[in-house]
C-alpha cells in the first residue's frame, strides 16, 4: 500500500513537471512569436513611412513642375494674380490673428454697452418718465451687433480671395486652352 502511494507520488510529480515544462515552452514560444510580429508591424511601418516620404516628394516635384509649364507662356499675367493672391492671404492671415486678439476686447465693449442699455431701461421703468435711448441693433452686421466687427472684414477678404483664385483659373485656362 505504502510503495503503490509513493509510486503514485512520484507518478504525479513527474507529471507535475512534465506540464510546468510544457507550460514554459509554450510561453517562451509566444513570447517569441509576439516580438517576431511586433518586429514585422515596426518594419511594415518603416517601410510605409519610407513610401509615403518618397510619394510626397515625387508629387511635390510634379506640382512644381506644373506650376512651371503653367505659367511660363504668360509669366508676367500670372505672377501678377499669384502675387494678389499671396498678398491677400498674408492680410488675411494678419486679420485672422488680429480677430482672435481682440474679440475678448470686443465681447467686453459689447457687454458693456449692454449692461449700459439695461440700466437705461431700469431707470426708466423705475422713475416712470420717457426716456429716450439707443437701441443697440440699428444696423446689424452679420453677427447682430451694430459695430462692424472684424469678423465682418475677414468675411470680405476672403471673398476678395476668391475672386482673385478665380482670375487665377481664367489665366490658366488662357495657358492650358483645352480642346
């Protein structure tokens, strides 16, 4: 009785083992597998970033290119526009910070004037005369406020942009005629 125990004993230990040993294989294997794919994914992404620099730059030379072949029959038509337009967009750049400088100023002056209207109209109600005051939205502006905002201005330069891209497509048109 006493020998069948241990042999059962050892039996199990001997299996005990057997799985640890297994258990561990199989763990150095996946980890194994893990940093062989992880190495796969980096190099797939080095590679993809290889290709994309090489098509980024291949397109930036094409599109040299055509602005080249585009505008050397009428260079000086096209530098012309080109120049308005880039001369625009640098006031609308100028503008754009200048809006966001002064809006907080802005909102302040229309608060104020606010807060200044709403004490008129108290002092009317509680003294029950007539009194005459401003209203505020006489002339409404795209935003309803009476003062034309800066937001007003950077609205009509960039129409003036786009007025000015579009004389850039009628010169291309004039050096690219199409059948």
């Amino acid at each position: 009785m006493r020998e069948r125990r241990e042999e059962k004993k050892l039996i199990d230990t001997k299996k005990r083992t057997e799985m640890r040993e297994r258990r561990e294989e199989k763990k150095l294997i996946d980890t194994k597998k893990r940093t062989e794919m992880r190495e796969r994914r980096e190099e797939n992404k080095r590679f993809a970033g290889e290709l994309l620099e090489k098509s980024k730059k291949k397109r930036r030379e094409q599109i040299e290119e055509n602005i080249v072949r585009v505008f050397e029959p009428r260079a000086g038509l096209g530098n012309r526009v080109i120049d308005e337009v880039a001369e625009a967009e640098v006031k609308y750049n100028k503008l754009r910070k200048r809006v966001r400088e002064s809006e907080a100023e802005h909102m302040a002056l229309h608060k104020a004037n606010m807060e200044m209207i709403n004490e008129w109209k108290e002092r009317a109600v509680k003294s029950s005369e007539r009194l005459e005051y401003l209203e505020y939205n006489n002339t409404e502006t795209s935003d309803g406020w009476s003062t034309p905002t800066p937001n007003d201005l950077v609205l009509r330069l960039e129409q003036k942009i786009l007025e000015l891209q579009g004389e850039l497509k009628q010169v291309r048109n004039l050096a690219n005629p199409s059948p």
